[in-house]
C-alpha cells in the first residue's frame, strides 16, 4: 500500500487552507472506499462516527479559545464579586 504525501487537499494543515467543506457526495464517495477496504458493517460503523454537520455548524480552534476567553472573563468577574462581597 503506498501512501501520498501529506498536504491540505488530504487533511493536513500546511501553507494552504483546510476546506472542510464535505458533500453527501464526498461521504459517499469516502463510504465506498472504506466498504471496498474492510467491508459494509465496518464502513458503516466508521460513518455512524463520523460527524455529519455542515462544516459552518462545527467550532473551530479560534471559536474555542473566543470561548474560552468569555468564560475567563466570567469567572474572575464572579470571584471579583464574591471577594467584595466578603470583604477579601
């Protein structure tokens, strides 16, 4: 089995942007692979896996740490209350 080089059209973040932009086509297309390779009841197993959201709908890296940074903020504004509350 040989493999390909690793770039961002197979996955891989680089220089180029990822597209994560996955068509039913695409899950099709990637089903039949897998159901060729290792068979129909692991394919669908792998796919029941797979998450099945648009990828506008999934959160990204940068939408996790903006999360991050609110809840931060939330929490040392709440112990900021709490010690002027009891006088620390």
């Amino acid at each position: 089995m040989s493999r390909r080089p690793a770039t961002a059209e197979h996955g891989v973040l680089g220089s180029e942007t990822l597209n994560l932009a996955v068509t039913g086509q695409d899950r099709r297309d990637l089903f039949d692979g897998l159901e060729e390779a290792i068979g129909a009841k692991p394919a669908n197993k792998v796919m029941e896996l797979l998450p099945n959201q648009p990828a506008d709908q999934l959160a990204t890296h940068t939408d996790m740490g903006e999360f991050g940074d609110v809840l931060r903020a939330q929490l040392r504004a709440e112990m900021a209350e709490l010690r002027r509350q009891h006088g620390g």
